[in-house]
C-alpha cells in the first residue's frame, strides 16, 4: 500500500475546515523508472478560493529484473519489490512458480572460530491454496523436505565466503507460488546465490545451479515433476564458472560412462544462471562491506607450528594408533603447547590455539600423503578397510544386518508393514505418500561423547536420505511388492562413512527380511587432497584416496560418497571445502570408487546373496488377501469400530485398499488368530480340502448345521464326527460350539460337506486275535479326499457308507415302493413276471433298485452344483435353519424305515433263494439271510463277521444281555443299515 505524505502549507484551522467541507477526492497513481518519486494528485471537488488543495504523494517502487531462457523455459530474476530492508532479496520466477531468497548478516565483531552460517527454506501451504491440514490449522516444525532443501543450498555456497568470515549469516528461502510443475528447491539455490550478489556480504560467487534428467536416454534440462517420474536420472549440478561446487544424484543403475556424460552436460547449462546475476548486481548490487576476518597471525603460526610439528609428526607416522589413542595423543600435545604459552603469558596465542594446532595436523597430514602416498593407518590410497558382514543378527526381527568398515560400525533392522503405514508427505510438488524409508541415527555414545537427542537433525537428515535414494533402485515394483518398508539404521561406532555403511547394512537387512532385491548395493566415500598455487588457484598435484576415515574427511578436501552395484551408480553426494574442484578430477574419482564397490559387495554376497525365506514360527508374518468391496465394508464396521476391536484383541494391524486386505502380525499365531476372525466375519473362497472354523448352529439325529466361513451353511454328518462309532450326536457336539471343519465336497443338490473326523488324527490299534475279519467295525478306513461333485465309492470297501444324500435317495425309493405296493396293479405284475421267468439274481435287483434311484433323482438334475472356489451368499444355500423345513426332514427319517420293512416283506422270497456263501458288499440288501458268526459280545449287542469281509451288528431287545460265546454262529436277517451304512441284524428262527 502505497504511503502517503501530505504538505500542509497553510494555518491548520483552513487546512481543518477544508477537511470537513471535502466529501471525496480522487486520485491518479502514475507508473515511473525512478527509485523514488512523488506526484501531486488533484481532487476533483471544489475548493474555497483562499485555500490551497493539500497533495498526496504516492511511492513508487523500483524493481530491478533480468529475464534468461534455459532448457526452453524463461526465467526471471526480481529485486526491489518486496523485503527491500533485507540485506539482499531476490525473487526467481518460473511460470507460475516464484521462490524469495533473503540473506542477513549480524553487525557483530564475529569472535569465533568457525562460520555461524544458517539456511531454512521453507514451503507454506498457501503457495498451492490449501490449508494446512494440522490442529491449529498452520505450519509447524519444520519437514525433512524444507531441511533437505536447506541443505542443498548450503553446501554449495559454504565453500565460497572468504577464511576467516565468521559473522553470523542467515539465509531464508519461501516458496511464494507453486504449480507443482517444477521442483523448487533448484530455484531457490539460484535466488540464494543473487541475493548474496546484491548484499554487501563478501562472498566469492555467483554460483549456478541445474537438475538434469535422462527419458529415454536423452539427457533433459530442468525437467518437470512429470518427466522425473519417467527419467532413470535425477542429478543436480552446482558449480562455478569453471568448477565443481556440489553434486547430488539419484539413478537407476547408471553407468560411471553415462554419469560423466551428465556432468558435462549439466556444467554449461549451470554457468547460464551466472550472467544474469553479475548483469543485477551492477544495477542493484551494495556496495561489499569491509568486514573484520578472524585470521592467524603470521608468527603465531610458526611459534604454534615449531612446537607442535615434530611431535604431531610421529602421532601420525605410527599407523598402530587407533582413532581415539590417536585423538589422545594429539589432544596431550595441544595441553603441552597450552601450558608453554601459558607460562610465557602469550595471550594471543592462547585464543587461536586450538585453530591453529587444527592448521598445522591438515599440513602435515596433506604433506605426507601428497610426497609419501600413506595415509594415517598405513593403507594405500587404493585400499578399503576390513570388512565384517553378518545377516540375520536379531532373528526375531522381520530383517536385521550388522556391516563394519574398519571401525565403522552399522546395524541395519528392516520392519514391513501394510500399504497404508506408508509415510504422508504434506509437499506442495512430489508425490503424496512414501512407502520405502530409511531413518539414520547418530547417538553420541558412537564417537564415545555426551550429548542430548533431541528432534530432527539435518545431518542425521541427510544421511539417511542418501542411503534411501541408493536402495531404492533396487526394490521390487509396488505392483510386485506393495508393503511399506522402514529401515532404521543404528551408527554404533563411527570413523568415516557412516551413511555409506547404511547403504551396505540396509541390502543385507532388506534381503534377509525375505524382499527380493534386484542387486546388492554398496557404497564407499571417496576423498582427496590437493596442492594449489597460491597465487593462480590452480591444482598443481592432487591424490584421490578410497575409503576415507573421520580425520581424512576433517582435513582433506572433498568427501565423495558413491553407492551403486555392479551394474552402476544409485546415489551420489558430493561436497567440498576449497572453491571448487575441476570437474575432471570428480570424474576420475568414479574409477576407484567402483574398485572399492565391488571389494565391498563381494563380502556382502558370501553372506546373503538371495532374499530369505521367512520359515520361522516366531518370525513377523504379512499376507495380502482379495476381497470384495462389500466384504471389506463388512469387516470395518461402523467407523472402523469392528477392524479396531480385532487389532485390538489380537495385536496385529490391518491395512485396507480397494479390494485388497493387508494383515501384519508379530508371529505366526497371531497371524492364524487374525485370519480366523477376518473368516468368521466374511469369510474366504471355499475348496475341496480347506479347513475352517465353523459354529454349531442346530442337531439333528442325522449331523448337525453349521455356520462357516462368514455365514455359509454346511452339513456336518454323523458319520464325519469321529474315528469312533456315535451313539448319540449331543455326547459329541453341542449347539453354539466353535469347531475346526474340513470341508470334503458337496452332494448332488450342491450343499457343503463338512468333516470333523479329517481334521483329527487317526488312531492305530493293535489287532484283536480273536477278530477274524480284516477291518473292525469300530474303524473307519482312511479317508481319501473325494473329487468334487462326487458320489461313488469304491466296491471293495469292507463297509457300506452311505451319505445323507442316499439316504433320501432310498427314502424317495421306499416311498415309490410303498406307494406302488398298495396299488392293485403292482402285485399281478409281478407275479406275473415271477411265473414265467426264472428268478433274479441279487445283481438285477440292485439292478432294478438304481433304476428306481434314478426315477426317484430325476429333480436334483436341475440344480446346479455349487462350485468351491466361488464364495457363497446366504440366500444361495439350499440349507436353511426354518422350524418347518427340520421337522420335514425329521418326519422323512422317522418313515424311512416303515418303508424299509414293507420292501423287506417284498423281497422276502426272493432273497432267501440267494447263497449264502456269495454274499458281498454290493449283494448285501434289506431282507437278507445269512449265517453269521459272532466275533464280539459287548454290553449292548453283537459284532458279527456276514463273510466277504463284511461286519454287521444286531442290538439286543430290550436292553438285556443274552447268552452269547464268541465264534458260535447264529442265523440272521439283514433289516436295515445304521448311520455309518452298517448293516443291522436281526436273529432268526428257521423252520
């Protein structure tokens, strides 16, 4: 809003009274170039004739803007609009996404001995018109994205201030607008860079930077959101006119060929950003103002050097030194220099002591391994450290890896988890969730210090996200293996490379957790030292060094950290500390960092080379089951009340998707406990062979209904109930009582069978020696799973078993028979036929009893049989539970055997002309006479061995026990057949 300044020329009483009389007044807001100008407005009202009409005056702003193409986009450097009190503020625009960069410098004296440099980038919701979804309805801590962006601006312009800057500087980066087309991070390192340009903080710059993507093998300039989704690349490149500042990629397996075709790719794009910012800075630049640099002093750095540099020299010549034996020696020589200084009363001195001595170990150590080519614990530049790999170290674990390098050490744990643990992201660009993450921690019992854990941590930060974007190239596609994956990473010591031993720790862990990676990853850190020439600052020698320790990292120039495989590069971090590194040397560091990669990933496969197989009971269980929509609400419940009261009772978490339901548990009880709920409730594809739990819903004198697999209706026979003869079905099963069911085909109208006695071990008794027949009574043969929609048996079974499908087959039989009987026809058909033909055997009859099946089935072929592997609903089954229906079957039963004898008086005749001696299972019917020996006398009948194999049983009348002996024989009749289809007898008198 523009400010307005009013000029009062006259008394302040007309200049009053003018005020009261106006009623409105218009102005015009001219457009000017100049930095600050003011117009008069005139009203439009009248005025007295002895006043003058006051003017307003209007600011105008002066904006700076320069305006460059890259990659075809145009993009626009601002100044001069907004944040005009801070020390620089430039805004960079593409298209419709507009990022602000300020910088501020404190006013103090700086005493200190390191540079106080702060950057916090930050992405408010508004910049997409959303507001945030949080309590209080605004931002809050910031996110790892705002620190990961922080970080990739600082890194590259850290390098750049001058030695011995050690004022306080902040950088605050927002985003302003975003499109979600381009990723703003980039933009704000380059609005960064101009506005350390326009401020009067020295500063060795300008810096640019670029993203550079790879579709289809065509290298793409600031690619959008929607082509990094499609690109193999995602590099950016920071650099100076003519050197490397910071490199940060993520790959899929991409050769070390086609990496240095990128890098040399991105590096003129990246220089385009300079121009424009030396063309803003000569018209809106500060002067730079002179600040106060905390250097050393010529002589107090040779007075410092001559007393520490013969002793620190042997410290370091002595590779027998540990890290911390090394650090003890090195911190007693700086007490020895301290208590020198002290008695000479060298007060300067005393303050940049400890920089100083710092000073003089980096020349050493530079020295030595430029001219010698050894490093601090007699390696050569080439070589890695020893290596210790172990899989599998907490076995109650979903996937646990302990991996050290020298004395680095890591340990890796891996926890899956279902679809929707995924992390959300609240980012204006990018996608919304994540379902890979790795979580780096750095406690400070690792380097043996005190320290206090607190929030998130940039460093920590960092780490881990490097070591999560070398991983996930290699995961399985999340069609193929859709669970989320955590990976925490546990720094238990630390001397170099820690995030890198994350990368090593976190495959081994992923394949002992059972995930089926593509390739093992590893990673090393890749340093170097430099001689430069003062005056020029060209690099006069330089030595590349693999597999750096902590202090080499201190004291050198560059840590370069690599991760890949054997087929390429997943990862990359680079960061200095001079000015820049020509680009040439970062290319040729790629070759020995894939000599050490492969060193590392041969221990790696000796220990795990293939995803492991999760066998164990104890060990985390996940399954991922298909369900329909309904089924899924179903299990919800009202709110999520119902699926909240199961992970409750049971432990475990369950995650739903369309049409898909995700269950993790602890072990594999919990798993069994979880899945038998989820059945119960809606239950699962029904097969030939599945077991399931199934209640007791009502009894019958025939079996039992049974309600199963989330409200389907099976029939539980009495012959399926146990290995051992029923007398009463309620002796076994009660209603209400919850059991584990087999399910063991269907019958001829479609209805689910369902055995208890298959789920049951089967018991081996010794054989009886008074027993004659192969097969007791008592026993069951084993069963054999029965083809689905199967009704035959075998001919040679010892036992007759007859399903209560034919037994309402017979009853439908006898009720044609009986009927037929009462008629008059019937008997003078017969006996017409028994007088002029001979008669029949017991073959034709069985004959003429399926003949008579057949008529009495003719209805059931119109019913479909029910396939298993389809769910059922429960308007589907054909049992039902309705009071009228049981007492009809209940009414068929109890006839069935009035209509039994009437055919046995039928048959009379006809079969006692049968011989006995020919009697088989087949031949067996009602009516039947033969001589049978008895095998058993118990309290309630006999067992009688028929001959052929066949056992029957006669129950004494009335409950009384006669005088029976074993293997005396007795004569009788066949009158009907039990539940099991054992034959019942009955004794007879013959004439």
């Amino acid at each position: 809003m523009a400010s307005v300044a009013i000029t009062r020329k006259n008394h302040l009483v007309s200049s009053l009274l003018y005020s009261i009389r106006c009623r409105s007044s218009y102005f015009r807001r001219p457009i000017t170039n100049s930095r600050l100008s003011f117009t008069t407005s005139t009203s439009t009202s009248p005025s007295p004739a002895d006043t003058e009409i006051p003017v307003s005056r209007t600011k105008v702003l002066e904006v700076f803007k320069e305006e460059f193409e890259i990659g075809s986009r145009l993009l626009t450097f601002e100044t001069g609009k907004i944040a005009r009190f801070a020390n620089g503020a430039v805004v960079l625009g593409i298209d419709d996404t507009k990022v602000l960069s300020t910088v501020c410098s404190s006013k103090g004296d700086g005493v200190r001995d390191f540079l106080p440099l702060t950057v916090d980038y930050q992405e408010k919701q508004f910049a997409q018109g959303v507001i945030p979804g949080t309590y209080m309805r605004r931002e809050g801590a910031p996110k790892e994205r705002e620190l990961l962006c922080g970080r990739l601006i600082d890194r590259p312009i850290r390098p750049l201030f001058p030695a011995g800057f050690y004022h306080e500087v902040q950088v605050m980066a927002s985003v302003l607008s975003s499109d979600g087309k381009q990723d703003p991070d980039v933009m704000a390192a380059n609005a960064t860079s101009a506005a350390l340009m326009l401020s009067d903080i020295p500063w060795g710059g300008p810096i640019g930077m670029i993203r550079v993507g790879r579709i289809d093998g065509h290298l793409v300039v600031n690619p959008t959101m929607d082509e990094l989704n499609l690109s193999d690349l995602n590099l950016v490149y920071a650099c100076t006119k003519d050197k490397t500042l910071m490199l940060d990629v993520q790959a899929s397996e991409i050769s070390e060929k086609d990496l240095e075709a990128a890098f040399r790719f991105a590096h003129p794009e990246a220089v385009k950003f300079i121009a424009p910012q030396l063309r803003l800075a000569e018209k809106a630049g500060k002067q730079k103002k002179e600040y106060k640099l905390s250097l050393v002093s010529e002589r107090t750095m040779n007075k410092i050097r001559d007393l520490t540099e013969t002793p620190i020299e042997a410290v370091f010549t002595d590779p027998s030194y540990g890290k911390f034996e090394r650090g003890e020696a090195l911190d007693k020589i700086a007490q020895n220099v301290k208590g020198i200084l002290e008695e000479e009363g060298d007060e300067e001195s005393l303050k940049v002591l400890s920089k100083t001595v710092d000073t003089v170990r980096k020349q050493i150590i530079r020295k030595r391994i430029i001219t010698e080519g050894f490093r601090l614990d007699g390696r050569r530049l080439d070589e890695v450290r020893p290596l210790y790999c172990e899989a599998g170290s907490l076995p109650g674990l979903h996937g646990s890896a302990l991996f050290s390098r020298g004395d680095t050490q890591v340990l890796c744990t891996v926890t899956l988890g279902a679809p929707g643990d995924a992390q959300r992201l609240d980012s204006i660009v990018g996608p919304p969730t994540k379902r890979f993450m790795l979580h780096y921690s750095f406690p400070p019992f690792c380097i043996n210090e005190v320290g206090k854990r607190t929030g998130l941590n940039r460093r920590e930060v960092g780490h881990g996200t490097l070591a999560e974007k070398a991983l996930v190239a290699v995961l399985p596609p999340e069609r193929d293996f859709p669970y989320t994956v955590r990976i925490n990473s546990e720094v238990m010591s630390s001397d170099g490379s820690t995030s890198m031993a994350t990368v090593c720790g976190g495959s081994m862990a992923l394949m002992d957790a059972g995930i089926p990676l593509q390739e093992h990853v590893a990673g090393l850190s890749v340093g170097l030292v430099t001689e430069v020439d003062p005056s020029t600052g060209t690099v006069n020698e330089y030595r590349i060094l693999t597999d750096i320790l902590g202090l080499e990292d201190h004291l050198g120039d560059m840590d370069f950290k690599i991760a890949g495989t054997r087929n390429g590069i997943t990862a990359i971090q680079l960061d200095i500390k001079p000015a820049g590194i020509p680009l040439d040397i970062i290319c040729e560091s790629l070759g020995p960092a894939y000599k050490g990669r492969l060193q590392i990933l041969d221990h790696m496969e000796q220990e795990i080379n293939a995803a492991r197989a999760q066998d164990g009971k104890n060990s985390p269980r996940l399954v991922t089951l298909k369900y329909s929509n309904d089924d899924l609400r179903r299990l919800i419940g009202p709110l999520g009340a119902l699926k909240m009261k199961i992970e409750e009772e049971t432990g475990a978490r369950m995650s739903v998707s369309d049409g898909a339901l995700t269950i993790v548990a602890k072990n594999q009880s919990v798993m069994e406990k979880v899945q038998e709920k989820v059945d119960l409730i809606i239950g699962r594809a029904i097969e030939v062979g599945g077991v399931y739990k199934g209640i007791i819903t009502s009894i019958k004198e025939y079996g039992a209904f049974v309600e199963f697999n989330g409200g389907q209706h099976g029939l539980l026979h009495v012959s399926e109930l146990s290995h051992e003869p029923i007398s009463k079905i309620s002796d076994v099963i009660s209603v209400g009582q919850q059991l584990s069911l087999m399910c063991i085909g269907q019958d001829l109208r479609g209805n689910i069978k369902l055995s208890l006695k298959a789920t049951l071990p089967q018991k081996t008794k010794k054989p009886d020696p008074i027993k004659t027949s192969s097969t007791p009574v008592e026993e069951d043969p084993p069963r054999q799973q029965e083809p689905q929609n199967s009704t035959s048996y075998s001919a040679t079974s010892p036992i007759v078993i007859r399903s209560a499908v034919e037994c309402d087959e017979e009853e439908k039989l006898s009720t044609l028979v009986s009927s037929v009987k009462h008629n008059s026809k019937l008997p003078r058909v017969l006996k017409t036929k028994s007088s002029s033909q001979k008669p029949k055997s017991l073959k034709s009859l069985s004959n003429e009893d399926e003949l008579g099946c057949d008529l009495g089935s003719k209805k059931t072929k119109g019913v479909k049989p029910f396939l298993l592997t389809e769910k059922r609903t429960n308007s589907g089954s054909n049992y039902t539970s309705s009071e009228e229906e049981e007492e009809e079957d209940d009414d068929k039963h109890k006839h069935m055997f009035a209509n039994v004898v009437d055919i046995s008086d039928f048959f009379k005749d006809r079969e006692s002309k049968v011989e006995e001696t020919s009697i088989d299972a087949k031949k067996l019917k009602l009516g039947t006479k033969v001589t049978a020996k008895i095998v058993q006398v118990r309290a309630r009948g006999l067992v009688l061995d028929l001959g052929g194999g066949i056992n029957g049983m006669y129950r004494f009348e009335g409950g009384g026990k006669q005088d029976f002996e074993v293997g005396s024989e007795v004569r009788v009749q066949c009158t009907s057949f039990n539940s099991k289809g054992i034959p019942v007898m009955s004794i007879v008198q013959d004439d």
